[in-house]
C-alpha cells in the first residue's frame, strides 16, 4: 500500500481458515488500520492479491459486503431453549405448589392412577402452554430475524425433536422439584440456581469464551444441550464455528436430554408420592390458614 511516494505496506501476507482467530499485532503507525480496512474493501491497495470469502474486497459488491446474521438472529435461538428450561421447572414446580395449597393435589391423589395421572396430566398441559409460547417468539422472529436458516426441512424436524426431548427433561423434572416446596415464596430459590446456569450456558454469549472448567459445569445440565439443539436448527452452519470443538454434536444433544428425561420421570413420580402421602384435609386447612394471616 502506497501513500504518494511511501510504501506504508509491503509485503504483508497471511491466510486466515474456518474457525481461526488472528491478531494484527504492531506500534502505531505500523499499518494495522489500513490491513483491516484493505480486507473490508474500504480502502483500495495498490499492488497485490487479496481475498475475502473467495472474493476481492475491491470488487465485492452490496451482496458480499450484507449479512443478514446479526446479534438478534444468533440469540433467539438460545432464548428458547433456555425458555423450555425456565417455563419448564418453573411451570411445573409452581402449578403443584398452587395444587397443593388450594387442595388439588389432595382431590387428585383421589382419582385412578393418583399422582402418577396428575403428572402426565400436567405434563401434556404445560407441554401445550410451551409450545403455544415458542411460537409466540418464533414466528415473529423469522419476520424480524431472516437469518434463521429455516428453509429445509431437516432444520424443522431438528427443531421438533429437540422441543419434544427437551419438555419431557425439564417438566418432570420441574414437578418433582415442586414436590420438595413447602411454601410458594420459596420459588424464588429454585430459580436462582436455573438463573446462574443461564448465564453459563452459552445463552447470550459463546461458551467457548468462558474457562473450561466452567463449560465443564454448564454441559452438565439440559439448558446448554437445549440452546445448542435450537441453535443447530435455527442458525446457518457457519455459526458452528463458535461452538464447542466446532460441532452442533447432535448426538451428544440427544443423549444428555434422554438421561435427564429419564431421571425426570424416574424421580417425579416417586417424589409426588412421597409428598401426595402426607397431604390430608387438615393440613390443605392449615396452610389456607396461614396464607390468610400473611395476607
């Protein structure tokens, strides 16, 4: 690159592939400025080849200078699957601690098959909420958002297979939960731990930029597999790029939903009959009394 009759550059070369990070190191002066804006297609050089994306930055058009992937697009996908964790435990969790403050519980341990009725019974329903919500987020985000890459029908069935698993992990889960409340002021503590997980979990930012051991922590639990799930079927393979070994590891994904789906309905069932067995009149009476003090 020459000003006038100063070279500012000369003979910078380097190649930069899928994935990986360079830094443009150098005193002031040195001709960083110039190199990113040559490479943007800003700034015309004056001798040499460059490429970006397969094309000359000097000649690259409206088209290859556009996205249509912004901050919006990459994050509407983590937002609904850390949803279905949220909506979830804390949708589960509360209607039972409702249900058992105002005596539904009691009337449905009853009924045939008790609790474990009442589970698929809530199950299904909450499901339904879910969904009706996801939609509600979803269809206004592909009008707002067109980088979702929602044109294939794979990307669809991704996206089916990964809510479905993920509302059997989270709701027994969040009911089983709720059977360990005593009071429904103490839901406040079960979110704050889901809270923590969300800010780990890759949610609003790539989790490869947080330290390892905390991506440890967060591949643990569902709300990282969830976001990662829908972003595998809602965001253009490009962005794989920021993931974990850069891989949408869809295995992985339906793996770890399964394990926490079967400790769900292992565990709910067994906790909502623990609980149901010492439910009676008298103490749905005593907890109508205290409410009303507190009131």
């Amino acid at each position: 690159m020459r000003y006038g009759t100063d070279d500012v550059l000369h003979d910078v070369g380097f190649a930069a592939y899928r994935g990986e990070v360079l830094c443009l190191l150098g005193p002031n002066g040195a001709g960083k400025t110039t190199t990113i804006e040559i490479l943007e297609g800003f700034r015309m050089r004056s001798a040499g080849d460059v490429a970006v994306l397969g094309t000359d930055p000097a000649r690259g058009g409206e088209d290859w200078r556009a996205t249509s992937f912004s901050l919006g697009t990459a994050t509407v996908p983590s937002v609904l699957g850390a949803g279905i964790v949220f909506n979830g435990i804390s949708g589960a969790a509360g209607n039972l601690v409702i249900d058992r403050e105002d005596g539904t519980l009691l009337r449905a341990k009853a009924t045939p098959n008790g609790m474990l009725g009442y589970l698929i019974g809530k199950v299904v329903s909450l499901s339904l909420m879910q969904v009706s919500a996801l939609l509600v987020t979803l269809v206004p985000s592909l009008i707002l958002f067109p980088g979702l890459a929602t044109g294939h029908l794979s990307a669809w069935l991704r996206l089916l297979w990964v809510l479905a698993l993920g509302l059997i992990a989270t709701l027994p889960l969040g009911a089983g939960i709720g059977s360990l409340i005593r009071e429904p002021r103490s839901m406040g503590l079960v979110m704050l731990p889901v809270t923590g997980l969300a800010a780990i979990s890759g949610i609003f930012y790539p989790i490869t930029a947080l330290p390892v051991w905390v991506q440890d922590i967060a591949q643990v639990f569902p709300m990282y597999w969830l976001g990662l799930g829908m972003r595998s079927a809602l965001l253009p393979d490009s962005a794989v790029v920021v993931e974990v070994g850069q891989s949408w590891r869809p295995w992985w994904t339906l793996g770890v939903l399964v394990v926490w789906a079967v400790i769900g309905l292992a565990l709910a069932p067994v906790l909502l009959r623990r609980m149901a067995r010492k439910e009676s009149g008298s103490s749905v009476a005593a907890r109508r009394e205290r409410a009303l003090q507190r009131v």
